[in-house]
C-alpha cells in the first residue's frame, strides 16, 4: 500500500509518500490548485504510484485540498500539521506554520490538537509578505535572509502587506542598504510571528514548520522574540503533507 498525503498552499504544493518508496517533492501552486493537483498526479504515475489504485490511498489538506479530486480523503490543515508536527518532532508541542497565506500556531497537548490560532490573511506577518518583498529587493528568499543577518532593522510597523511594501519602497527612495531593508522585513514578520505566538502557552517545546523551516537565522530570531527554543528541521516542510498521508492510513485501516 501508498499512503500519498498532498497538502496544497497558496504558494507552494508538497508531497509525501508512505509506503515502499520514500517519496517526498515540492511544487509551486502556481495559478491553479487543480492543475497543480494534475501534475502532482503525473509526478507521482512517473515515480510509480497511480493514485486510481486500490493500491494507494490519498489524503489532501491545505488552502486548496477541495482541487484533489482524486483524494480518498480531505482533512484541514490544522489536524494535518499538528499529527505531521507531533510525528516529525516526538510529542506535545507548540507547532508554528509561517505558510505563504497565513501563518499558524497549533498546541499539541497528549498527542492531540488542543488549540490553535491563526493571523488575519491581510497581515504582513506570513511567507507571501517575505516572498514580495524579496522580489522587490532584487533577491531570492535565501539571499534575503542572508542580508538580513549582516544588516541592521529599520523598523516596519505596517500590519498590511500593501503598506509595509510602502514603507519599503520609502526606504528603497531614501538610499538605505537593502541589508538594513532585509533586516527589517525579516525582524517585522518575526515580530508579528511572535505576537501569536504569545497569545498561546510556549512550553519546552516549540517547532517551526512550512516554508521558512530551512532559515536558521529566522528560527533564531523568532526564538528570541519569544524567549524560547524553537526547534526547525528541513523536513518541518512536509509537516501537513507527512500528517496527511499518516491520518489516510489511519482512516484506511479503521475500514479494514
């Protein structure tokens, strides 16, 4: 048997496979959820695994799990990421999703989801606000947190993406480094990361999933604002897809 967990974002798509291949791929969501669901369809016939099937059993999740239509299941995100983070991370933790539309704070307590919050989609405090402002620099995300560590923060206090792109585009006019500029993106979702995080208990245990898991200088940044440890692992990535595919064989096996 495949277990396939598929969790689409607004920004990008990420796969995982439980069964005899060890499969695991991202793509970008581009424009359409479901032709993005085709491809992943076709990637995955390539590699093997035919989500038709008796075979194999799909679970989706995220922003645009309704496009599947070839999921045997459909979960929200937040059940996902909290069993994919509880798994990735062994035990009850407090799970922080910075995602490409919102950013998400999940309390796993006895290995289930006891609370969750999620920031307004128009805050300048998620992936996709880092991702433009990284365009409007000139650079890559990579490189964006790279200046960032060799920069000083001007400080960004708008909460909406529209205006905090404003007050970068003031400091583009007024001649300031794009490190500091960098810096100041980064410190103002961090900032904002952070606020939600407070409104929940930050235990021994913090962790940090989706896009921004491979930034070890965000990680660190955002711990400080907290005062708290944050754990990131590359795989952190693949939390709601990896929980997706968990919670599929779980279903699966239920009805045998």
């Amino acid at each position: 048997m495949y277990y396939v967990g598929i969790d689409i974002g607004s920004t990008a798509s990420k796969v995982y496979v439980i069964g005899e291949k060890g499969i695991y791929f991202v793509l970008p969501t581009g424009w359409s959820s479901k032709e993005t669901a085709s491809l992943i369809k076709e990637k995955l016939y390539v590699e093997g695994i035919d989500v038709c099937s008796d075979d194999t059993i799909v679970t989706a999740t995220g922003y645009g799990r309704v496009a599947v239509d070839y999921a045997d299941y459909v979960i929200t995100e937040i059940t996902c990421h909290g069993r994919g983070g509880r798994e990735l991370f062994g035990g009850d933790c407090l799970i922080v999703d910075v995602g490409g539309q919102d950013t998400k704070v999940i309390l796993i307590e006895n290995g289930m989801v006891t609370d969750f919050l999620m920031n307004d989609k128009c805050s300048a405090g998620t992936g996709k606000f880092l991702e433009v402002m990284a365009n409007r620099l000139g650079v890559s995300l990579e490189e964006l947190f790279a200046m960032a560590e060799k920069g000083k923060v001007l400080p960004i206090s708008s909460l909406c993406t529209v205006f905090a792109e404003s007050e970068v585009i003031s400091y583009i006019g007024e001649g300031q480094p794009r490190e500091n500029i960098a810096a100041g993106v980064v410190d103002s979702v961090a900032n904002k990361v952070a606020q939600l995080c407070r409104k929940k208990p930050i235990g021994e245990q913090v962790v940090l999933t989706g896009g921004l898991s491979f930034s070890s200088y965000f990680t660190k940044i955002l711990g400080q604002k907290i005062g708290a440890r944050i754990e990131a692992r590359e795989m952190g990535r693949y939390a709601g897809a990896y929980g997706a595919a968990l919670l599929g064989r779980e279903k699966y096996k239920k009805k045998q």
